[in-house]
C-alpha cells in the first residue's frame, strides 16, 4: 500500500529520535527530551521537503 508506505517514511524518523532520546537519558526527562528532538526532525524533514530536496539536501 503506498499510501501507507509514505506515512512510514515520513514518521519513522522522528518516532525513531523521540525514542532514542527516552532510551539514552531514561524517565521523564528524556521523555520530554525525545519529543522535543522528534519535534525538531519533524520541522527538518518537513522543512527540507517543501524546498524541493530530500533530508541530505537540507
């Protein structure tokens, strides 16, 4: 299903930071951390696509 596979490709990155940030400092605080980092790989990815490159271009 494409349309799943773009909603994957688009969201694995920043769940993947959110976690890795609640893994590497652990309970609330890296809670907290993990969904600013996500909120910020969101905002990169998002940003990047509207200028017409993919995330290395950015």
């Amino acid at each position: 299903n494409p349309a799943l596979r773009g909603a994957v490709r688009r969201w694995l990155p920043v769940v993947g930071v959110a976690g890795a940030g609640w893994v590497l400092v652990g309970g609330l605080l890296g809670l907290l951390l993990g969904l600013a980092a996500g909120g910020g790989a969101w905002w990169w990815l998002r940003r990047a696509r509207s200028a017409g490159g993919g995330p290395a271009e950015a």
